[in-house]
C-alpha cells in the first residue's frame, strides 16, 4: 500500500538520491538501509520505499512512522484491493480490464487501485449464476416452451389421421438442422405432451 499523498522510490531512486550507483549502493549501504527503512506493505517487484523514510535515513535523522489510519485515495496492490473488495486479486485486474471498475493507474511497473475503488467494488452486488444462496424454494427454472415439440405434436396427430407420412427422426433432423438423437428426444416429448390428460 502506498499511503495517500506520499512519494514513492524504488531501489534505483534510493541509490540515485544517495548519490550513488544502484550497484554500489546495493554493496555498500544496502544492508544497513534494509534494516533501518522497511519497504511499503504489499510492495514487491520492485520493492518499493516512502520518500520521506529514506530521506529521514539518507540524513541520519530518526525515520518517521508511515501513517495508520486509512485514507480514500491510499492506493491498493491487487491483492490489497481484492481483500477490501472481498473478491479476488484476478477479479479485480479483469474488472479493470473489462471497465467495471476504476482502471486504477500504473506506478513503479505496477497497477494500483485507489481504497476508495475497491470500496466502490465491495458495495457492488455480487452477480450469481445460478439462485440466490440461502434461497427457500428448491423448484427448478422454468424453461421457455419448445416450438417444436408443439409442431411435432401437430405432425403426429395428422400422421395418424392419415393425412401425412409417418413422422420420422431422419425427417425432423433435416427440418430443424439437430442431430438424429436430438430429433428423437423432440418426438418423445411430442407424444409425451398428446398422450397428456
């Protein structure tokens, strides 16, 4: 997490505020650096640093506490905002992608996501596939009718009234474009429906 309003560096902006090449600070002053200043939390790839820390440790003062509480515009690490959306990491990178949330902003190679988006995203209704969860009434889906099953049932009745040809599978795949079984399984619930009370 990045806190709101704060400058950022990275390994290289360390070094180059030290003065130093990014080679020679890793020899010389790393280690030392390390144990005074701690990267941000959730920071990695590259490990990132509070301005104001490195330079309290630059100047060999006492390196400033970062701040507590939370802010609306602290940005957010993927796996920082899917925690406070209460979804997960890859569902906040797609909602990004597929603008159904704050696109966030690129900072140190990464995206990052605004505390405020993430809540806007946590208050969204979740979207389920299938019925509500918890829901009393086990009854299936209704289905729309199939025309037909209607049109088949028509064709049978005039088949054995004598004023058409036996209906066949063969025949009703080649007028709906199914395949032979899924024919078969249209007629099975034809005569189903006429043999209805």
């Amino acid at each position: 997490m990045i806190p709101h309003g704060r400058p950022t560096l990275d390994i290289h902006g360390v070094a180059e505020r030290a003065g130093v090449s990014p080679s020679t600070w890793q020899r010389r002053h790393h280690a030392a650096f390390a144990a005074a200043v701690k990267p941000l939390p959730g920071s990695a790839r590259p490990l990132i640093y509070d301005a104001a820390q490195v330079e309290a440790h630059l100047e060999g003062k006492p390196v400033p506490a970062l701040p507590e509480s939370p802010h609306p515009t602290d940005l957010l690490t993927d796996a920082e905002a899917a925690a406070v959306a209460g979804v997960n990491a890859s569902t906040i990178r797609a909602d990004a992608v597929n603008g159904v949330m704050d696109p966030g902003m690129e900072r140190h190679g990464r995206r990052w996501w605004t505390r405020a988006a993430a809540e806007a995203r946590a208050a969204r209704p979740k979207q389920y596939k299938g019925g509500t969860p918890g829901r009393k009434d086990k009854q299936p889906r209704s289905r729309r009718p199939d025309h037909r099953v209607t049109e088949v049932a028509a064709e049978l009745a005039a088949a054995d009234a004598g004023r058409r040809a036996p209906v066949t599978a063969d025949e009703l795949a080649g007028v709906y474009q199914v395949s032979t079984r899924t024919a078969e399984r249209i007629m099975a619930k034809a005569r189903a429906t006429r043999s209805d009370p």
